[in-house]
C-alpha cells in the first residue's frame, strides 16, 4: 500500500511515522507550509525547527521526504474565509477550513492523490459499517479532533489513517519517549497557525480597521462602555471587554450599529441556549437518517471534550435544527456544529450554525 505521511514536526505525527514502520509501512513523508507571506512582511509559523524535525524523522526510519508549499491556496482559502466570516459578524473556523480545503483539498490535488492512504497524526479513527467509512471518534476524549475534521467529503474520509486515534495522548509521548524522537517533549501548537507570532486582534485590525461602538447591558439598555469593532468580539466572550462588576459575556451584536450587547453574571442565562439552527446540513459519509423529522443525537459545537444530546429535527422551512438536552453556552453563528450518533461514535453530519 502507497501511504503518504503529513507530518509537521510534532509528537503526534512523528509518532504516525513510528507507528506505520512498525506495521510494515515506509510512507512518503510530506511537510505542507502553509500560512501568510506577503509584502508587508506577514510570514507563517515558524516553520525551520518543524521542518528539520521532520527532515530527521525521514531520515531515521528511511522515508522519502518532500516539502508542499500550499500558502497560496491557504491564503486564497482561509485566510480569505476567516476575514470575510469576522467582516460579516460571524465566528469563523479557521481549523475546520484548512482540514477541508488544504490538507486533504488541495494537498490532495497536489501530491495525495498519487497515493492509496493519507496518513496524519489527527485524533480521530474510522470505522467500517456495512462496507462504508465513517469518521468516528479517538480514544483520548480530551484529544478527540473530528469536530475539526466534520467538513470532510467522503472521497477524503475513505483514504485516511490516524495511527494515533486509537491511543492516548499520554501512550504517544511513551512511544515517543522509547523511540528516542526529538518531539517527544514538544508542546501541542495553539492558535491559528497562520498568524504565526501575531496577536489575532493585531490580525483583524489590519484588514477591518477599528470603528468605536457602544457596549450595552442587555437587560437594562444601559450603556456600559465602548468598544473598537464588532469583529474583535464574539458570542460567548468574557474576556477582554474591560468592563467593572463583572464577569460580563457578550451575547449578542448588532452588526449594521456596531453594537455589543453584554449580560452580567457567571455564565447568565442570557449567555446559554438550547435551540442550534444549522445551514448547509450534510452527512459525511452515508444519508443513514433518510429523510427523518426527529433523531436523537449527541452533538458539539466548539472543540471541547463533552457530547450533548439531543434531538435533531427538521424546520418547517426546510432547515435542520438540534434541540439541546443542556444549556449551551455561547451558541455563535459561523461555527460549525457536528453531530454523532446516539453513541458518540460515529461523525454523522456537520452544518453551520445561522
């Protein structure tokens, strides 16, 4: 089997490469650069260290090494994406976007499609079920990445492999340890990768400007404060509104006034809902709901380790919403919400929340 390896110089896909050599595997080993470069001297994540990393785990287990360079498609896609989402009062899911349209899109066009397997050091496993592939859930719950993988075709879910799915993040340190690689000890990345070591609101003052707008207490009417655009804030925000008597959250802006509306408390009820609207409903890999009017779920909205449960129905007006069991905090539109079967196993659908 042709298997090639996306590895960044981190534990986790370093160990991917252990892993498949002890299988009998010897991947082609590829390192996507990816992030901003332009003429104002915006450069991706440092990528030097990560790149000779890579380089001597190629080396070390005898794998053909190739560097992709995807920034323009990066830029082109979600660096696009994730400054037209915040100019529009949405929450954007940068991550979400560069699984989709990079890593296993435009990689795919490039290099991948040469190989059987695509090989990489997400969290995530697949299984079988009546002779198709579904993506589904990681040992580790507090790893688990298919949220970030749940805007994923069923071309790209049939050819992957996550050989550390089925491990926790403790036992790959273990077999990072053992094999004496130099990533054993790294930290996971956080954060956008493409900012690099810029501050994210540094990023979107850069392209959207500042504009002051009033920050009112839902409740009241009363004007609490300002603030410097709605598109440095989002749903669900308690930091960084500079506010006394606190904790205040964000929850809600008016886009077209400029206007953020804050509820005071720990976590307010204003702040929590159960209701999740979604646009652009669709199932990963097989319709296994048909053309149902109520299902029963569990579900995420953001990249946190708990499942909600849920029922999963139909609008009148032809849309698909999740009636949450819990009060969900921070229900913001331009995120995506992914739902798994009443199992919390298998990644079913995935849709954007409005």
């Amino acid at each position: 089997m042709n298997i090639a390896a996306l590895v960044s110089g981190g534990v986790d896909s370093s160990v991917v490469v252990h892993l498949l050599k002890e299988q009998g595997f010897t991947p082609d080993i590829f390192y996507i650069r990816i992030g901003m470069e332009d003429k104002e001297g915006y450069i991706d994540c440092p990528a030097e260290e990560d790149i000779e990393i890579t380089q001597w785990i190629a080396k070390k287990y005898g794998c053909r090494f190739e560097e992709v360079n995807l920034h323009k498609e990066y830029w082109d896609n979600v660096v696009s994406y994730t400054i037209e989402s915040v100019r529009k009062g949405l929450t954007p899911n940068p991550d979400v976007m560069c699984n989709k349209l990079i890593k296993f899109g435009a990689f795919e066009e490039r290099r991948g499609k040469d190989y059987d397997r695509i090989a990489t050091g997400h969290y995530a496993t697949t299984d079988e079920v009546e002779g198709t592939v579904f993506l589904a859930t990681a040992k580790d719950p507090i790893k688990d990445q298919t949220d970030f993988l749940s805007q994923l075709e069923y071309r790209q879910i049939r050819k992957l492999m996550f050989p550390v799915g089925g491990l926790m993040k403790s036992e790959v340190r273990e077999i990072a340890h053992a094999a004496h690689l130099p990533s054993a000890d790294r930290k996971d990345s956080q954060g956008i990768c493409f900012l690099g070591k810029i501050d994210y609101n540094d990023f979107i003052k850069r392209y959207l400007g500042e504009k002051e707008g009033k920050i009112v207490e839902l409740e009241t009417g009363k004007v609490l404060g300002t603030h410097k655009g709605y598109w440095f804030h989002t749903i669900g925000q308690r930091k960084g509104l500079y506010l006394s008597g606190g904790p205040w959250f964000v929850v809600r802006k008016d886009i077209e006034e400029n206007v953020l509306y804050v509820s005071q408390g720990y976590d307010p009820d204003a702040a929590h809902g159960h209701r999740v609207t979604l646009m652009g409903f669709r199932y990963l890999s097989a319709d296994i709901w048909g053309d149902f009017k109520e299902q029963q779920v569990k579900f995420k909205i953001r990249h946190t380790p708990e499942f909600h449960p849920g029922l999963l129905r139909r609008t009148e007006d032809g849309l698909v919403e999740i009636i949450s069991d819990d009060r969900i905090q921070g229900i913001a539109a331009g995120q995506y919400a992914t739902i798994y079967d009443e199992d919390a196993h298998l990644v079913v659908a995935s849709g954007m929340i409005i």
